[in-house]
C-alpha cells in the first residue's frame, strides 16, 4: 500500500517547509518554477481536454483498438527507450506484471473503449461521462477490503453525479438514438476500468521512476489494444489509403502530445505541485472538450442535457474540493485520466 501522509492542503508533497510569508522576497528560481507550472498546467488542461475531439477525429477513418493501440505503443516504445538512454534501471519482472495490468485496464480497458465508444457517440458527450471516474474511484476504494467509507460531502457528490449522468444518458438527449447505447456503455466500463486501475496502481508497488513506469503501461495498454482490433478483425477491413488527412493529424496529435507531452507534464507536476491543484484536470478537461467539440465540429447538447453536463462537474468540484488539513492519498500519474 502506497505511503499516506498528513499535509496542508496548499502545500506541495515535496515540500515541507512553510512558506514564505506574505512579505518575503521570491526568489527569481522561484519565479521560474511558477512559470513553469503554469505552462505545465496549461498542456495538461489544453492537451487533455483536447484528446475526445482528436480522438472523434481520428476514429472517422481509423478503426478505434488500431487507432488507440499504435498511438499508446508507439509513445510507450518512444518515452521507454529515452528512459532507459538516460540510465535508469531496468524494471524488475514483478514491476513489469504490475505496470502492465495497471496498463491493459486503464489504457486498454479505459481509453480503449473511450476510442470505440466515441465511433457512436459525440465528444462531449465522451468527455462528460468520463467526469464521473473520480466517483467511481471512491466507490472501489470504499468496497474494497479494507476500505474506507466516503465522506458526506464525497457520497453527496456521487449522487449529484448520478443524476446528471441520468439526464445526459436519458433517452432522445441530444439527438442519442437507442443504436448509441452501445457507446454509452462502452463509457461506463471505460470509467471503471479507469478506476480499477488507478486504485491497483495506487496500492500496488510500481517501477520507483514515474517515467519509466509510464512507458510500461503505454506498451503493454497498447499491445493488449493492437491484439484485440486484430482480434476484432480491425486490421482486416482497414487500408492507409483510407485514412484522410485529418485522422493522420488527429493520430500525430493524440501520439505526440496527448501521450508524451501532456503526460510528461503531469508527471512534472506531481512533485512540485499539491494534490488540490492536480484534481482540478478532473473538472477542467471536460469544459475544454465541451468547448472544443462545440467549436470545431459544432456538437450541441439539449438544454436537459446542458443540466446534467452542470451537475457532473458541480459533482466532481464537491468531491475534490480541498479540506484544509487532511490526510491524503500522494497522487501518481495512475490517478490521472488522461485519453
């Protein structure tokens, strides 16, 4: 079980000093880190937001486990070979099993079928179901043995969740005709799989490097992902020549910057930022894509569906809304949910 420590809500895990006081001279070093957090926290909003419509983009004319699975693997192959050139150790077999379990339900079971869920359903609807993880998070952890009961606040929050959820799933919503209920619940078992894979990776000893064991869950996430559209006869149906230039472009994107760039990122931020700022990509990244799927392929939601998309993020900010002091759980790049 990953350590827990008790800490100020404001204050970095990596940090224990106090901080200045309000008449203390910042340091030009310290001044250059805001700014770097700033640009850091910028690419994980932006980057990640912007994946459900890249991602909408792309399965237009690549089949969906091809698309996710080459954009993971080749990532995963990229950022394994430069950790490993700027020497750090190789991972163990035992790290290599839990880093590829972690992998396969998050990369494969969760952004997997986000990629096949969104051949059926719009972006913002994509990107607002995948809000409610962090209440399917709770959940688990709560149900597992030993398992910690949420708070008030947190049970609330689930249920405000619910019911938004309710009223952007109800039947007619937003033009979701009954074939669509496929994608939506291709979006629920995404958002447990997600789950189930942030809790194991949480609880469960993984490569000491964050880099490194994020390479090894975008290998074996993208492995399992390229074996199962073979097996699904994907690669029986599909030819380059179909691919448009716009789906080339959304593959390019979602490779380099949704899984090396914003990644890296986060995992930047993990050290040098407190656990309350990093749960705000939970509610950040499904308004940029609410936005984006809005602006470049003029998706709309129904005013009761407008609702509900303003429940699950009122949802999620009670959920993560920081106490003061409290014990909390350090943050990996596993507890993100980035697609």
């Amino acid at each position: 079980m990953a350590d827990t420590v008790t800490v100020d809500r404001d204050r970095p895990l990596s940090c224990a000093a106090a901080a200045p006081g309000p008449h203390a001279i910042v340091p030009r070093g310290g001044l250059r880190l805001a700014s770097a957090q700033g640009w850091a926290f910028a690419a994980v909003y932006l980057i990640w937001g912007s994946t459900y419509l890249a991602i909408r983009v792309g399965v237009e004319s690549i089949p969906p486990f091809l698309l996710a699975g080459a954009r993971f693997f080749i990532a995963g192959c990229i950022l394994l070979g430069v950790v490993l050139a700027t020497g750090a150790r190789r991972p163990s077999l035992g790290e290599w099993w839990r880093g590829a379990l972690v992998g396969v339900t998050m990369l494969a079971g969760g952004s997997g079928m986000v990629t096949l869920a969104e051949t059926h359903v719009p972006s913002n609807l994509a990107a607002l179901m995948i809000a409610g993880v962090p209440a399917y998070v709770q959940l688990l952890d709560w149900w597992r043995p030993g398992g910690v009961r949420p708070s008030r606040r947190t049970l609330f929050g689930i249920g405000l969740g619910s019911l938004g959820m309710l009223l952007l799933v109800r039947p007619g919503a937003s033009g979701l005709s009954p074939q669509h209920w496929y994608g939506v619940l291709a979006l629920f078992l995404a958002g447990w799989c997600w789950a189930f894979g942030s809790l194991y990776g949480r609880y469960r000893p993984l490569h000491p490097s964050s880099a490194m064991s994020g390479a090894q869950q975008m290998v074996a996430g993208g492995g399992a992902l390229l074996l199962a559209g073979t097996l699904r006869g994907e690669l029986e149906t599909f030819s380059l020549e179909q691919v448009t230039r716009a789906s080339w472009a959304a593959f390019g994107y979602l490779t380099l910057f949704g899984s090396l760039v914003a990644f890296s990122a986060f995992n930047w931020l993990v050290t040098r930022t407190t656990p309350g700022q990093l749960s705000t990509t939970a509610y950040v990244n499904p308004v940029v894509a609410l936005v984006l799927g809005w602006v470049v392929l003029g998706e709309t939601l129904h005013p009761i569906s407008l609702a509900g998309a303003a429940l699950i993020v009122a949802a999620v900010v009670v959920m993560l809304l920081p106490s003061r002091v409290g014990t909390l759980q350090k943050p990996s790049p596993t507890s993100a949910a980035p697609d």
